[in-house]
C-alpha cells in the first residue's frame, strides 16, 4: 500500500482498516508522528519503520497487536532511540495489555498467531505462509406432486 502526500510532519490515519503500517512516500523525511489507532495491525514491519528518518512518536493504541519475537527487535530499537510508542498487546495471552514500551528485550517468545484479525500473518520463524478458508454452500430444492 502507497501513499502519496507532501509536507506532512503529523499523520492520523485512525480508524481506516489497515493490516500493516503503510510506506508513505514523500514522508520519509518530515513526518513526525504517525497515529494508526484502531486499525487491524498485527505487527511491524522494520523494514517500512526504518524508512522514517524522523519519526517520533508511533500511536498504535487498539490494534490486535501480536506481541512475539517478530516485535522483539523493533520494540528494543525504538525504545533505545527515545521514541514514543503506544500500544498495548491483545496476543498471546502471556502478553495481552503489556504496554508495547514496556516489553522487554529477549523476552518474547515465538508463537502462533491467535487473533482471528490476524489469520493473514500466520507464519513461522522461517517461513511465511497463507491459510485459505474455503466455505460451501448446499442448496436442497423440494418438488410437491399436486396431480392427486
């Protein structure tokens, strides 16, 4: 998902269904605070992160965040480099409501995600893979005979 936006040092894409946080181009270099509340995000993407050189504060407040070892890194960098990040964990359950600045490094654990808004990410350490759900429907036609 791309963006386009110019000049923009403070962003509020609450409450807009996104799954991951998304690059936006032309932003790498002025924005400064970026609110993603109540979105459907599972996780995040370093990759994408460490494409805001100036991003400050990172609002991710009522997210099903999945809070493992995918985050452990992320969270530890973002904490060391002073930036504000909020959040609370919803999975697993050994993590559910710890604030995400709160989580320590080398502490979480890799586990299966659980959140049933999150079934796009089911992946392992060392594989990334996509679970299909497949629905069937029957359709029973009934037939009288008024002949009689």
């Amino acid at each position: 998902m791309f963006f386009f936006l110019i000049f923009s040092v403070d962003l509020d894409l609450t409450n807009n269904s996104l799954t991951s946080v998304p690059i936006l181009n032309n932003l790498n270099e002025s924005l400064q605070s970026l609110s993603l509340k109540r979105n459907q995000i599972c996780t995040i993407d370093e990759t994408i992160l460490n494409s805001y050189d100036k991003l400050q504060t990172i609002e991710l407040n009522q997210n099903p965040l999945h809070c493992d070892c995918r985050l452990d890194s992320i969270v530890k960098k973002l904490i060391e480099s002073k930036k504000t990040l909020n959040g609370l964990c919803q999975s697993p359950i050994e993590q559910r409501n710890k604030p995400l600045n709160s989580l320590i490094h080398g502490n979480l654990s890799c586990s299966l995600l659980t959140l049933p808004q999150c079934t796009y990410l089911i992946k392992t350490k060392k594989d990334i893979s996509t679970t299909t759900v497949t629905t069937t429907t029957t359709t029973t036609t009934m037939t009288t005979d008024t002949s009689t």
